[in-house]
C-alpha cells in the first residue's frame, strides 16, 4: 500500500476507543520500528510500562492520525511537563507493575528474562541516563514518542502529528521540547534521526546502548534531541 497524500488521514484527539490500535502500534513499532514480539511477550505489561501515563494521566497530549473514519495509523505520545510525568509515575504507575508483572504473564517466557537482563545491565552501565538532564528539563520541559504503521511512512503522517503538538505546546507557551532516538553512531543516517532533524530537532546527547544488540547488527546510540519552539510559531 502507497500513500502519498496528507488528505487520507486526520490528526484528531486521544479517545479511549483508540487504545487498543495505539497499543497495537506500538507493540508492532516499539523496536527500532519493528516488532516488540520477538523481545518480550507481552504487549499488556508494556502498555503499563510505558503507555499507560500519556493514555491516563495527560490524554490531552496525545494525537493519532486516523484514516478511513476509525483506523489508527500513527500516534503521538506527548507530554508537556517531563518533571510531573516522571512524579506520577513513581507514585501511580511504579506500584502497579509488580502486580502486572505477574497479572499479564511475564515470568513465564525466556526472552522476556533476557529482555529485562539487558535492560538491567543497561541501567547498571548507565546507558538509560540522561546527559545534563535538570537543564534539559527546564529548557525543554515537554517531550513526545511518535510512531506510523508501517504502510503509512513518508506519507507526512509524523509531520502532521508533530506540528500539531507544536501548535498546542506554543499555545500553552511552553518553548521547549526533546526526545529520544535511537540510531547508528554515524549522525543523521536512520530514518528517525533524519525524521526529527528534518522537523528542527539537533542534537542534546548521545550514549552507546546494549539493548538491542541481539536484534540489530552494529553499534546503537540513545540520542537525546531538543527543538525551541519559538522558532516554529512566527
Ligand atoms: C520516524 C517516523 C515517526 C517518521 O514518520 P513518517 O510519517 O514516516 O514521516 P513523514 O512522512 O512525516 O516525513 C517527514 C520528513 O521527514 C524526513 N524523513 C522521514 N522518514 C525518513 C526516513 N526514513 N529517511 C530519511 N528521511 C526521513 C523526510 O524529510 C520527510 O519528508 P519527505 O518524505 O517529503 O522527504 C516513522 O518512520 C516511524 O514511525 N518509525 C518507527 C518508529 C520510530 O522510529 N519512532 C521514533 C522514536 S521516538
């Protein structure tokens, strides 16, 4: 499937209904643009983990681009005060995943096992943690994960997406925000990484990371990247 025009999709709201496609999007995409199956087994913690905040506690942020009337092909998880998502988080989402742990199965599969090593080595070596992170807060307070279908990309649905958190992040006049990608250690050669220098993002940091070294060939970087907003609005 091709598309090549903005008009086959809308950017609309966050609705409940919505949940499950973004859920599956995401355990579609949430590796490196491809598929979380072959990592970890089970999409409904993950949702937990790593959803649940932007769908519950700050829905007003978050945009999908809808296609055919209720077909979900892209999402934008946005968050407009890193600070208080990272407060909820310990204090709402952090208890409930021991519970979800056991309540959607996770102990029962080697490679989740394997999944949650790395990632545990990961944070022992450091590798999750952000460079400068309370000035990278105060001057770029929001932060967004964006994710298209498959099918869907270099169709303008990212572009969309973003500029229409853009628009709702100048009108709560907040000037900043950042992200996180990954990519080789060359700058700008993946798709992502050109993705958000294209939309105006540069570079805050970069780290190696582990993580995916099981699932990818060669040398992986977490890259944190920052746009000022002033600069899109005129
Ligand atoms: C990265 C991603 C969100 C981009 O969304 P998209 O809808 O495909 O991007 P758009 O069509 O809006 O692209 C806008 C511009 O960005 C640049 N761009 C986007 N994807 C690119 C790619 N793969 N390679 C080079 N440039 C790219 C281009 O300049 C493009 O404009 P053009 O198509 O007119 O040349 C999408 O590819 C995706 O979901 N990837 C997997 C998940 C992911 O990596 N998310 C980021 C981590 S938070």
């Amino acid at each position: 499937m091709e598309h090549g025009h903005t008009d086959d999709f809308t950017i609309e709201p966050y609705r409940p209904a919505y949940r499950e496609q973004i859920l599956e999007i995401f355990y579609a995409t949430g590796l490196l643009g491809k598929s979380l199956e072959p990592a970890f087994s089970s999409p409904r913690f993950l949702e937990l983990l790593f959803l649940r905040y932007y769908t519950q506690y700050e829905p007003q942020s978050l945009w999908v681009a809808v296609s055919e009337g209720s077909t979900v092909v892209g999402y934008l998880l946005g968050c407009q005060n890193t600070k208080r998502q990272r407060r909820v988080f310990l204090t709402h989402i952090l208890p409930r995943l021991l519970p979800g742990f056991f309540i959607h199965n996770v102990p029962w599969r080697k490679r989740n096992w394997a999944f949650i090593g790395r990632w545990l080595w990961g944070m022992l070596r450091g590798e999750f943690r952000t460079a400068y992170a309370d000035e990278l807060y105060q001057k770029y307070p929001a932060h967004l994960h964006v994710s298209v279908r498959r099918p869907w990309r270099r169709a303008g649905v990212g572009q969309a997406m973003l500029q229409h958190f853009f628009d709702q992040l100048t009108d709560a006049r907040i000037t900043g925000v950042h992200l996180q990608a990954y990519g080789p250690p060359q700058p700008d050669s993946t798709g992502a990484l050109r993705f958000f220098a294209s939309m105006g993002f540069r570079e805050w940091a970069r780290r190696p990371v582990q993580l995916f070294h099981a699932f990818r060939a060669g040398p992986l970087h977490r890259v944190t990247m920052v746009r000022h907003l002033e600069l899109f609005k005129g």
